[in-house]
C-alpha cells in the first residue's frame, strides 16, 4: 500500500525548504558602516559584501568585518566573489561567517564542490543566450552540487553586475521551468519605481539592487533604500495574496 507522497510533493517540500533559506530583499555593494545600518532599518533582510576588486563597491576585509559587525542577526550576510578561487572564497566566508556564498562570475560547475556548505546563489548575466547559458551549468552540475539559487543580472560587457541596465524580465520569466525547484533572484536594474512591477511580471522569490539605490556609486541613498523595501515588501504580499 502507497505512503501517498509522490516525487512531486517531495520536490514541492525540497523547493520550500530551499526558498525558506533564501532572503527576499538584498541591497548589494555595501561600503559603509552608515549604509550597513541603514539596509537592516529599512527592513531589508540581506546586504551583499563586494570582494570584486575592479568594482567601485568592493570592500577589503578589513572594511567587511566593520560591516558585518553591525548588522542585525536577521540580516542575512552574502559575500560576492567574481572568479576567485575555491580557498580565498572559502577563507573569507569563514573569517565574516557569511551566510551566502555569490558566484559572479564565469565559475565553473566543479567549483561549487570546492566550496564550503553555505548555500551558494550562482549569478548569470542574462543575455540572448541566458537560457541556455543556465541550462547547460545545471546540466554540467549533473549529479553533482547545484546552486541553492539563481540570480539573474542584466548583462554589459565586461560588466559583472551594479550596471543599471534592466534585465528582460519576459525573458527570465521564461527561464523560470529551466530551474526547477531552484529558487530565483532578480537583479539588474532595479529601483524604488520598477521593482512591484518587476516582481509582478516575473514572480521571482527574491529581488536584489545595488546601484538602483545609490544617489552616487557606492554611496547608498536613505530614501531610496525605504522606498525600495516598501515597494518590493508590498508586491510579493500581492503575490502571497494571489497564492492564498
């Protein structure tokens, strides 16, 4: 006699599980203790730390630590690491107890299995081949350690990320089958006055800006940051409501 419980509701359970982890809003490319403040009381539930030193939010360890120490505990900690290798990504995920590990650049699938057991967000610059750029890394990952989440970024050359540029949110929202039972992080030109519709159009479980909040590079502005919160906070109650 059947338990009743099918591989599909198992993947539905895994799937929650995974989403359960994952934060809902991060503000990336933190550089002050002020601005590290000011994302956990604008409600905020993650920043992410830039260790991408050609990038004008990157932070050295000396700075990361000062932020990390004023951070609420439920302000979740990622570290984002744009080609670096297994043993500096792990050295500086154990030194800041980073809560997520951010591959930002052309990572391999190997190196996830280098990485430590913190969940790892796996970022693509969605362009005209970003599907089946996430479709063939999930593919190579094979039965080996897939990304807890991927985030989305638009795509610049030579640009891993902060752009400005709006990704092609019907685009993504195509990609979404590709995942599975991955969870999905927007980025890419989000602000206060696109990211309801964005989560409207896309219904990503998280959402992620960094330059769509600075009233000038690296320098968050205070009412940016609330009004991106509220609006991002006020759509995916929109979309819980829809699911209820």
């Amino acid at each position: 006699m059947g338990t009743g419980i099918t591989w599909e509701s198992r993947a539905r359970k895994r799937s929650k599980q995974r989403v359960a982890i994952l934060f809902k809003i991060k503000i990336c490319g933190i550089t002050s203790v002020k601005d590290a403040q000011l994302v956990g009381l604008a409600g905020a539930d993650a920043v992410g730390l830039n260790f991408y030193q050609n990038s004008p939010r990157h932070v050295d360890m000396q700075t990361a630590e000062k932020l990390v120490a004023v951070l609420r505990p439920t302000v979740k900690r990622v570290g984002l690491f744009v080609n670096s290798t297994a043993d500096e990504i792990n050295r500086v995920a154990e030194q800041l107890q980073l809560d997520f590990i951010q591959l930002h650049g052309d990572e391999p699938p190997e190196l996830l299995a280098e990485l430590s057991p913190r969940p790892i967000l796996r970022a693509f610059r969605f362009g005209e081949s970003g599907l089946d750029d996430i479709a063939r890394f999930l593919e190579d990952c094979g039965d080996g350690r897939k990304p807890d989440a991927i985030l989305v970024d638009s795509v610049k050359p030579e640009k891993y990320g902060g752009t400005g540029e709006v990704a092609d949110w019907e685009a993504v929202a195509n990609a979404k089958p590709i995942l599975g039972e991955i969870p999905l992080v927007l980025a890419g030109g989000l602000t206060p006055f696109n990211v309801a519709e964005a989560i409207a159009r896309v219904r990503p479980d998280a959402v992620d800006t960094a330059s769509g909040v600075e009233g000038r590079p690296a320098n968050k502005d205070p009412m940016l940051v609330r009004a991106f919160v509220n609006a991002a906070k006020k759509a995916f109650q929109q979309l819980e409501s829809e699911h209820s």
